[in-house]
C-alpha cells in the first residue's frame, strides 16, 4: 500500500511539473508598430518579463491556466489565460478612455479607475500643443479649479497659482512637488514634463502642513525599457506685439481737456490754438516695440533591459515688448533622468536638473507697475511733449518724468544659476513590499545688481538723483528632503485588494540673503558701477542681512482598499511638527478619507448600457496651510530713547509684540464628484461640488489692551489666527473624442468651475485693510465677515448732479472734502444719516471671478493637425488706477464723454482743476473685467512616414502657431487677468505690464 501512494505521488508530481509551461511573442500596436518595454506578468506573482527593443518577449515558469497581464502606459492592459505552450502574439489598444492610466497621488500611484479624490491631470501633449514659456501656462484653461495669473507679462515673470478660488489672507500657492522633490515650477523646461497632477481634495492631506492650497505633483520624462536610443529637436521662433494699447487722449482732445478744466476754475488757458496740437507724441507707441522670441530643446532617450536614460537641454530667448533693451530674459536648462534595475530587488532613479536665468526688467528689480514705473509715466505723460522734451518746469506733477528718458537710466541685472534633483532607491523584499529611500534637494545661488546714474529729470521730480549708487546683493538657498517609506500590495481572496504605504519625511530649508550699496560710481556709468569701486561715504548704513533656517518633519501612513474595483476606500494621517512655532504649537495631526462607487462595475450594470462607466466619490479631511512662521519671536525693530550716564540716547526696543500662540491655518475639505463615460467612452464628464472651510486665517493688528507698549514708536499690535473663510463651489468637464475614420480623429472640450468665497468670521468683529489707491486715499479693499475676501470698500456712486437744484436736494458732500457742483459725481448715502462722508463707503465689486472656463478644440486630418485653446474669467471686477491723480496728466478717453452742461453725461463727471470729491475712490474706478482669451491657435503638417523613413528620420513637423491672440473684454487696462496675486488689494490695476501676443514658427523633429 505505502509503494502505491508513493507511485501516484510521483505521478501526480510529475504531471503538475509538466504543466509549467512557457510562452513567447511579439507585442504591437494596432498599427503593427513594435512596442518595446510593455510588462508581461503573471497575474498575481512578481514572475514577468519585459518586450525588448523589437517587441519580443518569453515568459517561463508559467502554471496551467494562469492568467498573464499586458499593460503599457497609455495602452489598455490585456489579460490572456494560458492553457499550453505556445507563441502568443499580442495586439495592444490605446486606451482613449484612460480608466488605465497610472496617476501619481504622492507616495504612490493608482489607476484612474480607482482614484477616490478630486484629481485632474494634464499630459505632455496639450503642453507640446500650447508651447508655453513657463509651465504653470499650460494649466490656465484645460484644468477644472485651477488658475494661472501674473502681475506682470514681463519676460521671466513669476506666476500665480491658485487651486479652488483664494482661502487665505495669506499665500494660496499650493505645494510643487516634481519627480519627488520640492521645488518650483519656473526651474524645469516645459518640454521636460511628462504629466502634471493636481490634488485638490483631502485626497492632499498626506503632504499635511503643506497640502491646504493644493498639490501640483510633476513626473518629468524618461527613458523606456528595451527601447533604442531616439533623438528629438523641438524648435520655435517668432515675434511678439503688445496685446492691447490704452485709448489715451491725443494732443488736440488732451488740450480741449485741460482748456476747459482751466476755465472752470477760473483760470487762463494753456492752449490758444489747439488746431496746432495733431496728434502729438503717443507715448505708448513709443515705448512698445515688436520683440524677437527663439526656443531650442535637444532630448535623447533610451534604454536595455535593465537601464534607462533621458537626457535634455533647452535654450530660450525672450526680448520685452516695452524697451526691449531693458526688458529681456534668457533661459539655459539641462536635465538628466536615469533608471537603473540595480538586482531583482534594488532599483534606483535619478533626477538632475540644472537651470541659469538671466532678466533685466523696467524698474531695477522692482513690481513693474505703479507709481514711477515706465508704463505708469508712458500713460500719464503729457502727449504736447516731444520724445525728447523732459518735463523741465514739473507742469505734470512732480512724480511723472519722461518715459524714454526713464528707459536710458535704467540698469539691472540678475542672474540665478540652480541645480536640484533627488535620488531614489527602491528595495523589494518580499513580493508585494517596496521600501523606498528618497533625497531630494535644491540649491539656488542668485545675484543681482542695479545702478542708479545722477539724473535730473526737472524741477522738483522725486525721482531725481543727485548722487549715483550701485547695489549689489546676493541669495543662497538651500533646501533638503530625506524621505523613508514603505508600500505593501496585497490581493485576498482575488478580490480584496489592500495598499499600506507609511513612512516620514524630513525636510530643512535655508535662507540667507546679502545686500550692500556703494556710492559716487566712477563716471557715472554702469560699466564702472561695481561696489569695489564706489567709494563714496554716506551716513545711513549700506549693507544689509537677512538669514533664516526652518525643519518640518512629517510621519504619514495611508491604506487603500478596494474589492473587486467597485468598492473604494482610502484612510490617511499624516502628523506634522514644525521649526517655526513654539515648542507647544509646533504638532499637529492631519486625517483624510475618500471613498468611492464603480457603479458600473456592478453585475447589474449592463455592458452595452448607454452609459459604460459611472463612478461616485467623496472625500472629507484636514489639511494645513504653513504661514504664521516665527510669529511669537519678538524683533528688535522698534524705537526707544533710553538714559545713560545722564545722557539721552536713542536706541532699538521690541517691535510688533509677539504672539506665542500662532500656528498655521486649518483648512477643512469636503468634495463629492462623479465620473461618467459614455458613448463607448466616447464622452466624458467628470463633475465636483466641494466646501473648503480655511480656519485661524492670520489677523494683524489684532487690538490689545495698550498697556502692552503697542503704542510705542515701532511697535504694533500682535497678528493673531482669528479669522475663518468658506470657499463653495463646484467643477465641471465635459469632453468628446472620437476617430471618425483613419484618416481623421476629433476632440473637443469645455470645463467651468464657480467659486463663491466668505469670510464667515473675525474674532472681535476686526476688518483687515489692504490695497492702494492713489495717493494718500483710504484702503480701497477688506476683509470683513459677510463679504468675499479682499472685496473692494469704497463710496457708491448714483450719477452725475446735473444742475443746481440736485446739488441742493441731495446731503452734502463736504465732509468728503469739498461742496459739490454741477457735473460732480453724486454720492450715495449708504447709511442714511443726511450725510455723505467716508462712513458711507460699502461694497463696490470684488476681484475674483465667479466662473473660470476653458474650451479647447483639436481635429487631425491625414498629415495635418489643428488645436485650440481659450479661457474666460466672468465676474471679477477690477479698479482702474494707472491715472495720476495731478491736473495736467493724460487720461483715457473716455473723458471725451465727460459733463460739459446739463443733460450731456450721466457717467462721467466734469473737467476742472479746482478741487473736487471726484477722485475719490468709488465705483467710477471699478469696472466689470470679465474676459474670453484665444490663448493658443496651432497648425501643423508631419512630413508622410514614407518619405521620411529613407532619411532615417521617424517625424518631422512644422507647425505655425499664435499665443494671445485676442482677448475679448470691456475693460479699459491692458489686461483684465493681471493682479499682484494679493488675497486683500489683488485686482487692482496699478498700469501692469501687459502679456505679449506671439506669432510663431516651430519644428519638431525625431529620429
């Protein structure tokens, strides 16, 4: 008996043995075009292999009846049960649909199909179809709840990002993480990313103190696996023009204006013929000019079974389109990504990136734009003066100077040169564990230097100088991540699929800055403005020093579960402990959960049901904001006169008092989303409704009792998280892509975002105050409970007075400043106490917009293919304050349409140089700024493959393209989507630098 169970043992052995079989084939495309560097894996084991350079593969050790797994970024994974030995020949689709798509959520990745949070992401191929100069551009329009917004369209210009609306009185910059490490979007070439994630949920809340603003995660490209080496040339060159030119008044109707604001007040005229005047100087003419753009981009990319390798550089020329001479940027990057498969169980990746930046902007360093800037005097700036004729007497005031002679004493420079990266080592034990070690880094050593020459620009100018100076400076920072975490998968029972990942990171940042300035510059000529060389005394100190030095470390864990991918959950924590707040308020601890329904995945669900794809998802955590750094340390920044020996000396003491209990804001986050397809995934949607409730926003000036000393000289009072903001809003994308036939494919989408802010309380009942308008006005925007953050307060206007009568009927103005007149703007008394005065001003507008909106089209058609790309903000208002308030300035011309007698305007007020409340801050200045922007037109044709391949050439392209083409708007500035990016005193024109309109010409090349 024991020798007959032996024998079948050894039967039964032998032919389990034999059922390990081994397959092999080819993967390609529906094209039949080799796809090297797909993943063939058994399902369920860590048993794979991958295609080489011709598509080939062969996979052992294979159990009768396994199941193997295809899959291939941007492909749909195949599945294929295996029975016997064979040659297995695999055709893999592209995925339009992309449920397969691997998106990066930080410290991990998952299949879009499973995602649980709000998340968007862009592609590198709406980045190569927009060609933008900075990254953040590729966002503004083809992502739901992001906007992209500058002060400036300056060359080099930083951005401003802001993901569901302004929370914060504070920073609304979210956290830019690429390839693992922090950093800053305007450091990488755009034609180096790959994808760009956003996290706009709780689904944020593993970055913890980091996440409340959003995440932007960006993966940068890299080489393919069994790939051989390609080449790619990407070039473009173009010019550029202003997109809009402000309607000033000409010499002749400048004249009319100023004759008749003389003669209402009684004085003689300044122009006796004003058939003499023309047209005059348009001084914006002269200062805008047709500037030259030229971008270079080389990549190379590869790789064998075990390595892989991308390496790039780029090149980037931008002239000014104001006095190109002074306004340039150039911009040199190198980058080098490389993977190595260093054993079955050690894998290790790299990220270098090296960028230089050189700028020279209009205004020595700088914001371009406001009072004395080049643009500010272009508008003002009398158009009776020649181009060469200063404004010797001061007849305009003593703050508006020529323009073209401002351009010829204007001199800076700054240059940054950085290097920044991470490393990163993956180690797989067991099957399913990957421990991940990663160092990140980014160093940044800048410098910079501005010359100030002797210059007169006449009598009285405050912007003469008397004596030449140079400054010079120069900032280092440093900033290190050291990141340990684990990452377990497991699948129970074929349809319980778990994901641990825990771990912590450790990041320390450093800051210090040097500044000295030199006077008496040899010559007086910025050849010799150099600090060795400026000897010059002077009383007040010259140098200047500012370092700082901050820690943040963070342990998160994160489980992921989902059954059969119909059911969804994800749990997070994530604890934070910062440098920069006292001892007891430096912890802090950061939950998040999402869930979310495969509805179609369900058996009910039918397979040829018109709708082929319906997922719910909501999410709810605590995310953190980190601003309020260092508030409880005292500074000795404050004045104090003391006695010593019997002698009275004055000294320093402490400054704003200190707040020992500061710590950052606490963002609460609610969203409920759907995703749908249907069509045959022909059409997408994807909607959210989301609450964000921003917490212990940092209230300055926050009234104490003034025993503390906040009454001293320098001293104030202490800033205090008091305040709680609600943003509400919701999200909507709907797309349609569809290929017609072979020969012609069509794509088309639109996304809207609606976002309603509210500052839903102040402790105390405080407002916060912000913004400039003019000079010596009251803050023209607040912070109050009720109202949109950094709304606009000031006088509500209800016409204009037309005779006497209505002057007598209506309260008095004086306590504004003077009596009105006929033709003066009529006040409304909005508290209704008789009076008119300053307690009367209200809410008058509010700077964010109500909609963001997106549309973008692309069609291909053979060899030639076509997109694009436009935007709208609706809304947002925006106060005109590019206009000096002195008699004798320009204006635009809508002052031809002013109040000349009874019945002549309702709208605008009369011209006059005697005073008047008609430059007051009012709703006359504000005005509805909503726009719809055709940010991007591109065609192009790719060269036939047949023709190519005897060159050994795989593509060539030449396309022609347009940037800002037109931007259709009521408003009368230059640019209705520039704003400092301030939470209180953003949307306020200050005469901004307006973004250039781009004509280009560009190649693509790969071989």
């Amino acid at each position: 008996m024991k020798i007959k169970y032996f024998l079948m043992a050894v039967f039964l052995s032998t032919v389990i043995y034999a059922q390990e079989i081994q397959i092999t084939g080819k993967v390609t495309d529906v094209n039949g075009q080799e796809l090297p560097g797909v993943n063939v894996i058994v399902k369920g084991t860590s048993n794979g292999a991958v295609t080489d350079f011709d598509g080939f593969y062969t996979l052992s050790n294979i159990s009768n009846g396994a199941i193997v797994t295809f899959s291939y970024l941007g492909f749909i994974t195949l599945e294929k049960t295996v029975v016997e030995d064979t040659v297995l020949n695999i055709v893999l689709e592209e995925s339009s649909e992309s449920l397969e798509q691997v998106v990066v959520i930080g410290y991990g990745m998952q299949k879009t199909k499973n995602l649980t949070g709000s998340v968007s992401v862009l592609d590198s191929e709406t980045i190569d179809d927009l060609r933008p100069i900075q990254v953040e551009q590729a966002l503004q329009g083809t992502v739901t709840g992001v906007n992209v917004d500058a002060p400036s369209g300056s060359p080099g210009e930083n951005l401003n990002i802001t993901i569901r609306g302004i929370s914060s009185n504070g920073s609304n910059q979210p956290l830019v993480v690429i390839d693992g490490y922090y950093g800053e979007l305007n450091s990488i070439n755009p034609n180096d990313v790959e994808s760009i994630t956003i996290l706009k949920d709780s689904q944020a809340a593993i970055y913890g103190i980091e996440g409340a603003n959003g995440v932007v995660l960006v993966t940068t490209k890299k080489g393919r696996k069994n790939k051989k080496t390609s080449f790619s040339y990407d070039a473009y060159t173009g010019f550029q023009q202003t997109t809009k030119k402000l309607s000033l008044l000409n010499a002749t109707e400048y004249g009319a204006l100023l004759n008749e604001s003389y003669a209402a007040n009684g004085q003689e005229l300044l122009f006796s013929d004003l058939s003499q005047l023309g047209e005059g100087t348009d001084w914006q003419e002269s200062v805008f000019e047709t500037a030259p753009i030229i971008s270079h981009n080389m990549s190379f990319s590869g790789g064998s079974d075990r390595i892989t390798y991308f390496v790039s550089g780029s090149h980037l020329e931008q002239a000014g389109i104001v006095t190109k001479e002074i306004s340039n940027f150039k911009r040199n990057t190198a980058k080098i990504r490389l993977g190595v498969d260093l054993s079955d169980k050690f894998d290790f990746d790299t990220t270098i990136n090296y960028f230089h930046r050189k700028r020279r902007n209009t205004n020595n360093g700088e914001d371009e734009y406001g009072l004395g800037t080049l643009l500010f005097n272009a508008i003002n700036y009398a158009p009776t003066f020649t181009e060469d004729q200063e404004d010797v007497n001061g007849f305009l005031g003593n703050e508006v100077i020529n323009p073209l002679s401002q351009t010829r004493n204007t001199y800076n420079r700054y240059t940054e040169n950085g290097l920044e990266g991470m490393g990163r080592l993956d180690y797989k034990p067991v099957d399913g564990l990957k421990i991940t070690t990663r160092i990140g880094f980014r160093t940044l050593n800048a410098d910079y230097k501005t010359f100030s020459p002797i210059v007169d620009y006449g009598a009285g100018k405050v912007f003469n100088t008397i004596r030449s100076s140079v400054t010079e400076g120069r900032v280092k920072s440093d900033e290190y991540t050291f990141e340990l975490f684990g990452t377990y998968n497991k699948v129970f029972a074929e349809n319980h699929d778990i994901t641990i990942t825990t771990g912590f990171s450790l990041n320390e940042s450093f800051y210090s800055e040097l500044t000295a300035t030199g006077f008496d510059v040899p010559n007086n000529s910025w050849e010799f403005a150099d600090i060795s060389l400026a000897d010059g005394l002077n009383t007040s100190k010259a140098t200047s020093k500012y370092s700082l030095n901050d820690k943040l470390i963070g342990q998160f864990a994160r489980l992921e579960y989902n059954f059969d991918e119909r059911y969804l959950f994800s749990a997070l924590l994530r604890r934070d402990a910062a440098s920069d707040f006292i001892t007891d308020n430096r912890v802090d601890y950061f939950p998040s959960i999402t869930a979310g329904w495969n509805v179609s995945e369900e058996a009910f669900w039918s397979d040829t049901a018109f709708v082929n794809y319906f997922k719910l998802r909501g999410s709810y955590g605590l995310l953190g904001n980190r601003v309020g750094g260092n508030l409880y340390r005292a500074l000795l920044d404050g004045e104090a006169t003391y006695v010593l020996d019997g002698q009275i000396v004055d000294g320093v003491a402490n400054g704003r008092i200190s707040n020992r209990n500061a710590s950052w804001e606490v963002a609460k986050k609610i969203d409920i989303g759907t995703d749908v397809k249907f069509l045959d995934s022909k059409i997408s949607i994807i909607a959210d409704f989301f609450i964000e409730d921003r917490e212990d926003l940092l209230i300055s000036d926050f009234p104490v009792s003034g025993i503390t000393g906040v009454g001293a000289p320098g001293a104030g009072a202490p800033t205090v998280g008091a305040g709680t903001t609600r943003n509400t809003g919701y999200e909507f994308l709907i797309s349609y892509n569809d290929k017609i036939s072979k020969d012609f494919s069509f794509g088309v989408s639109y996304n809207v975002s609606y976002i309603e802010n509210e500052v839903v309380k102040i402790t105390g009942d405080n407002f916060v105050e912000g913004g400039v308008f003019g000079v010596g006005q009251l803050a023209p925007s607040r912070m109050e409970v009720g109202k949109p953050i950094g709304y606009f307060y000031g006088l509500q206007t209800d016409g204009v007075f037309q005779n006497q009568a209505e002057v007598d009927a209506h309260p008095s103005q004086l306590q504004l400043g003077a009596e009105a007149s006929p033709g003066d703007i009529r006040y409304v008394d909005t508290n209704n106490d008789g009076i008119i005065d300053f307690d009367d001003r209200t809410d008058i507008g509010k700077p964010q917009p109500d909609l963001y909106m997106g549309f973008n089209l692309n069609f291909k058609y053979k060899q030639f293919d076509f997109v694009a790309y436009s935007y709208a903000n609706l809304g947002q208002e925006m106060v005109r304050n590019y206009e000096r308030d002195q008699p004798n300035v320009n204006r635009l011309d809508l002052y031809l349409d002013r109040w000349t007698g009874e019945g002549t305007s309702n709208t605008v007020p009369r011209a006059t140089t005697g005073t008047s409340t008609n430059k007051l801050f009012s709703d006359f200045f504000v005005e509805d700024a909503s726009f719809l922007r055709i940010q991007n037109v591109q065609l192009g044709y790719s060269l036939p493959e047949n023709v190519l391949e005897s060159v050994g050439i795989n593509k060539l392209r030449i396309y022609v393209s347009g940037n800002n083409l037109y931007t259709f708007t009521d408003y009368n500035g230059f640019d209705p989507a520039a704003t400092t990016g301030d939470a209180i005193g953003g949307g306020i024109d200050y005469g901004f630098y307006p973004i250039s309109r781009q004509y280009l010409l560009g190649v693509n090349l790969n071989f």
